[in-house]
C-alpha cells in the first residue's frame, strides 16, 4: 500500500521534528520546509500529496503560499497546523484551498484528525462554524493578515 507523501512546513525545528516523528509510522515526510518559500520550492520539485503548513512563516505566509501553490502543484492538499483559532483564520484558509485546519495543543488524535483530512472530504467540512457566505466575503481579507 503507497502511504501518502507529506511535506511539512514550520518555522520551528522542534514542531517539524516532532511532526516528523509521529507522522512517520504511518506516512511518508518527504520534506520539512522553515519557511514559505521554502515550501514553494520543495512543493514543486517533490509534489507531495499532502502539506501540513502553519500559518505564520517567514517570506511567504502559508495562507499565500498555498494560493500559490494551486498553480505549481495543483493536485497537492494543504492543512493547515496552527495556533490561530480566530474564524477569520479559518475562513481564509479555506479560502486559499486549504482542506484541513487543526489548532495546535487542541488535537488529541492528530494522525486520526490528519488521516480524516486527507480522505475526500470538502473543505468547508473542517470549519461547520463558517457560513459559506462569511468564507467567500473573507477572500478580500485573505490577501493580507486576517483579523488585523
């Protein structure tokens, strides 16, 4: 069986490390990216099947990074892994693309809550609390920092 092929993406070596260690047993990292331009990088070149990115990264935020990466990967998923728990938050990943949103130190089960995001679910699925009109009025915001 092909386990899934994940890059990650953290500006803190220890979060990507221990993503790393408990995501292996059961997927494959191909890659650990510290900012967001990294990510576009290894995105390209690796075109994973899945990025578990946080929000806040040097050079390229991951809410922009996975806009761009649509276009330079398009059959690629992006979760996002993050401490903002602000709808806004919310509603602008889902608006970028993103099929997955978890808050760190609020996942008990993160390989199941990971598992269930890379399954065929839509991504308005993962914010219930989001109205689909809010999502696409947070677009406009999605080209800056929400919530700011």
């Amino acid at each position: 069986m092909k386990r899934t092929r994940i890059l990650l993406a953290d500006d803190h070596p220890q979060i990507r490390e221990l993503l790393r260690v408990i995501l292996e047993p059961e997927f494959r990292v191909v890659g650990a990216a510290e900012d967001g331009e990294t990510l576009l990088q290894y995105a390209q070149s690796l075109q994973p099947d899945v990025i578990i990115s946080d929000i806040n990264m040097p050079k390229v935020d991951g809410l922009q990074a996975a806009r761009l990466l649509k276009d330079i990967a398009p059959h690629t998923r992006v979760i996002f892994l993050t401490a903002h728990a602000e709808p806004s938050y919310v509603a602008a990943a889902v608006a970028a693309g993103a099929v997955g949103y978890l808050i760190k130190g609020t996942t008990t089960d993160l390989v199941g809550s990971l598992r269930s995001m890379i399954g065929s679910l839509p991504a308005q699925e993962f914010a219930p609390h989001i109205p689909p009109a809010q999502g696409r009025q947070s677009t406009s915001h999605a080209e800056g920092r929400p919530g700011r």
